[in-house]
C-alpha cells in the first residue's frame, strides 16, 4: 500500500516570501500578489504580470560562486530543498545513509534566465565571452544535480519534465521508490523560473498565458472556472516534501505532518496535440485510481486542490473528469484553486497545491476559488467549487490533488492525516 510514504518534512519559496508557513498564510488571507514583471520590460507581452519571489532572501543564502554558475530555478530548488530538510530534521549521513536517500524533481523550462545572457555574449561578443558553465546550468536536470551535491544525496535522482504536472510525476516517482525499497527517504518536488524574455515568450506562443484584460488590471486576469477565464497567469517558486518509509520514520522519531496515500496517472494520447480530450474519462481514471489505492471515498475526502488551468477546455473537461470520478455526492467536496493569487508555477505547482492541501486537512480551511465571479458556460452542475465561507465536513481525513499537462498527462494525489 501506499499509505505507509510519510510526509516529514516541508520547504518552499514562492511569491509570498521564504517559508511554508508563509505561504498557507498568505493563501488563507486571500492576500494577491500577482503584479507587473520587474526584472524586463514584459510591456510587449501578452501578460506583463506575475508571481516574483520577493529579492534578498534567495541571494543571501547561496554564495556569490555557486550563483554566477548556476539559474535563478536552481537558485529556488536549493533553498527550499535546504528548508525542507532541516524541517524534518533530516541530516544526511547523520541520521540516514546518503545512499539511502533519493531526489525527484519537476521542471518545465530549465534555466532560460542564464542562458539568455549567455547566447546574447555568443553573438555580440564572441565565443570566448560565454560562461563554461552555460552548457550545463540551462538543462532542466540543473537543479537536479546541484541538490544532490549540496545535500550528499548520492540514492536514485531524477529529473521530471511533463510542463505543468512534472511536480506531480516527481511525488509519484518518490512513492514508488520508497514503496520498492530503494530508498528510505527522498525529496520530492518542484521548481520554476520562467520570469525572462525568451521563457516568457515560450509561455504566450503555448497559447497557456491568459489574456490581459481590456482595464489592465493583470492582477485578476487568472480565473479559474469563471466566465472570464483565458488561461493562467504564471510565476516562479518552488517547493519540495520530505517523504520517508513510514517505518523509517518512526524508527527515527520524526513528527508526520501526513501520508501520501494514494496515486494515479494517465495519458489522454489525444490529437491535436495541444488540447485535451474532451470527455473528461482518461482523466477521470487517473483521478479514480488515486482513490482507490488510497481507500478514500466521498465520505472521507474533505477537499480537492485542482488543476484550474483557466483554459476553458480544460476547466470544462477537468470538471468532467472529477464529476466521473467522485460519482454520486460529488457536490459534497469542495473544489478549489488558489493559485490566481500567486500564479500558476508551472512545474512547482503541483507540490504547492499539496502543502496547501495538506494544511487544509490540518485546520479544516478550505480558501475559495480566487478570482471566481460567475460558473463559465458548459461546466457539469454536479460539482461544488469552493466559495468563500467554504470548509471541510466533519470526519474527512483526505484530500485530492490533480494536475495536467499539455497533450493530457495527467495525474493525482491523495493525502491524508
């Protein structure tokens, strides 16, 4: 089963600032802090706005030579790795084996912030002015393996591309290798920089980015299941769990925040490529076989942390697949999305989502639908997207969280307490 993988350990950075706690804070406050690019004039963009990670904090924790060699997404996977290690507690070689721990990691973009600079050097200046350290600190498995070397973790590593649910496939992973013994703990999770010309321009030419509105109030231009919605609004962050072999971890005496309880995974395998298939049903299954490793009904599921991409096709069809999944009393579980308070971060949001929901389930606080107005046409009518007022039923012990990609990967978590 897979509800002996215990949660022990959480760290994350993320628009609201350094900390988890932080974070569910601003999230339970209702407190936006989407706004205008600040590092390139994004003015001719289809979006000029996004979640950024507030400076100082991140500068201050790395030293000048590891920053000059490595991008800002590696930057924010260091940090919160580092976070999430200390608060489980968990010292490498000190009270687990290096070999016996493993790294996950999502990542859609890679480091485009330090290869722009460079290739700008390569044709204004020459060869010789590009960084020797460009072929390596662009590649999306960067971060992967400067984690590793930082923190001693020499267990099975892997890096996780799957756009908007890579997180989500690394937390999947990371059950699967404690569940087969071939770690006792891994870190698990995600990490995004796409704040940059060229990654942002990857971003609006996907068709993913929401349009700006006519006031130009980019601040409420993300709305999920709304009338509105044109797609997300984007930032940068990132977040990663410390998962642990329930026995290993109470051998250790570690506090267990909680259990990831179940898992699912599917693929829509559907054309054209660049939209999903319309049913709802091959993402149903992955929803549905979540529950059922978990062992969690309508009676025990207290919330569910969608996807709420902001697409209408895939609001529509993603309400769809959960409307299958939960079946009869679907309009029981709230449904929610916080993430138009702090953008949509690619391959670190699916491991948001998860200490958000994991929160949820510790203080019975489920935050409504941010920026939700009125339903968008052709949504099912059998399922409740959380408004505000919104809370957890007495007695549920469980929580689902779901993500896609485009193309149709799809994917969800149960957590439990």
């Amino acid at each position: 089963m897979a509800d002996d993988v215990a949660i022990t350990g959480i760290g994350c950075v993320t628009p609201y600032g350094r900390g988890y706690q932080l974070f569910c804070e601003g999230v339970a406050t209702g407190r936006d802090v989407i706004g205008p690019i600040s590092r390139f004039d994004a003015t001719p963009y289809l979006s000029n706005a996004a979640g950024e990670v507030p400076g100082g904090f991140v500068e201050e924790f790395l030293t000048p030579r590891l920053r000059k060699r490595t991008d800002r997404f590696t930057h924010l996977a260091l940090l919160a790795a580092h976070d999430a290690l200390v608060d489980a507690g968990l010292e490498v070689d000190t009270n687990v084996d290096g070999d016996r721990v493993g790294l996950s990691i999502g990542n859609a973009l890679g480091g485009w912030e330090f290869a722009e600079r460079e290739l700008r050097a390569l044709w204004t200046q020459g060869p010789r002015e590009v960084s020797p350290y460009q072929a390596t600190a662009w590649f999306p498995t960067a971060a992967q393996g400067n984690v590793t070397i930082q923190n001693a973790i020499r267990g099975p590593s892997r890096t996780f591309t799957l756009d908007r649910a890579s997180s989500a496939y690394a937390l999947i992973d990371a059950i699967r290798l404690l569940r087969h013994g071939h770690a006792d703990a891994v870190l698990a999770g995600g990490t995004e920089a796409p704040i940059s010309p060229y990654g942002w321009l990857c971003l609006q030419t996907s068709g993913l980015v929401a349009r700006r509105p006519t006031d130009s109030d980019d601040s409420v231009a993300y709305h999920p299941y709304d009338h509105r919605h044109s797609g997300s609004v984007f930032g940068e962050g990132a977040g990663f769990l410390v998962l642990e072999r329930g026995e290993f971890a109470h051998s250790r005496g570690a506090v267990i925040l909680g259990w990831l309880s179940g898992w699912g995974r599917s693929t829509d395998g559907y054309m054209p490529y660049y939209t999903v298939e319309p049913s709802g049903e091959i993402y149903a299954r992955a929803i549905a076989d979540a529950l059922h490793r978990a062992g969690a009904g309508i009676d025990s599921l207290g919330v569910v942390y969608s996807h709420g991409s902001g697409l209408p096709i895939e609001d529509v069809t993603e309400l769809r697949a959960l409307s299958i999944a939960l079946g009869n009393g679907a309009e029981q579980v709230p449904i929610t999305v916080p993430k138009p308070l702090f953008g949509h971060l690619l391959g670190a949001a699916f491991v948001l989502d998860v200490i958000l929901a994991l929160q949820s389930l510790r203080t019975r606080f489920v935050p409504p639908v941010a920026h939700f107005e009125q339903p968008a046409p052709g949504l099912p009518p059998s399922v409740s997207l959380a408004r505000l007022g919104s809370s957890m039923r007495a007695g549920c012990t469980a929580a689902l969280v779901t993500a896609r990609g485009t193309g149709g990967t799809n994917a969800a978590v149960v957590i439990s307490v």
